[in-house]
C-alpha cells in the first residue's frame, strides 16, 4: 500500500517539473536563442540575395557570350573567304626560274598568300567547329 502513494507523488514531482520548464525555463531559452537566430537570418538572408545576384551576372553573362558566339557564328557563314585558285605557271617561266637557279620573287610572294590563305580558311573552319562544339553543350 505504500507503493501507491509514491507512484502518485512521483508523478505529480514530474507534472510541476514539467509545468516549471515549459512555463519558466523554455520561454526564457527561445527568448536567447530567437535574437542570435535573427542576427544570423539577417546575415544570412544577406549572403543569399549575393549569391543570387552572383549567379544570376554569371548566369546573363554566359547569355551574353553564347549570342555573340552565335552571331560571330552566322556573319562567317555570310562572309566565307574565296578560295584561292592554285596557280597557273607557264612552262616557259619553270624553264626560265630553273636555268637562273633563284627562285622568283613573284612566285614566292604568290605562294606566300596562297599559303596564307589556306591559313585563314583553316582558321575560320576552327572557329566554326568550335562554335557547334559549344552549341551542342
């Protein structure tokens, strides 16, 4: 019979335990820690909105390329370079260039720009191939 009664008294000590801590204590503690949480939100609110602006930049920035890629891409499919036509030398000036034993300044300089043409050519197929490349990502 002595069991009873201190089951109950056991249970009433929590019962005003737990009403002091959720009246008195708990209060007091989301009290402390909702002025660091708003100091921190605000900090944190803070580094959000930047990382937002930040990728968004990047994000108008990478637009920005990819458009002028596409537009660099278009005028050189409407400015394609003339291909150059291989030269055409008499039978005549070989006889002659072979005999003087120096080579003609104006074939070199013909074949310098044929050389620098198909430079160029190439080039701009590079540029191309690299712009579908990105294209395609």
């Amino acid at each position: 019979m002595f069991i009873i009664p201190e089951v109950l008294s056991t249970l009433l000590m929590g019962l005003i335990i737990m009403v002091i801590v959720v009246v008195l204590v708990r209060p007091v503690v989301l009290h402390f820690i909702a002025e660091q949480m708003q100091d921190d939100s605000q900090e944190m609110q803070r580094l959000a909105i930047e990382a937002i602006n930040q990728y968004l930049t990047q994000h108008a920035e990478q637009y920005v390329c990819q458009r002028m890629a596409q537009i660099r891409y278009q005028k050189l499919l409407l400015e394609l370079p003339e291909k150059p036509t291989p030269l055409a030398l008499n039978a005549l000036e070989l006889q002659v260039n072979s005999q003087e034993g120096q080579p003609d300044p104006a074939m070199q300089s013909q074949t310098e720009a044929a050389r620098q043409g198909d430079i160029q050519q190439a080039r701009m197929v590079a540029v191309i191939r690299e712009m579908i490349q990105t294209d395609n990502k």
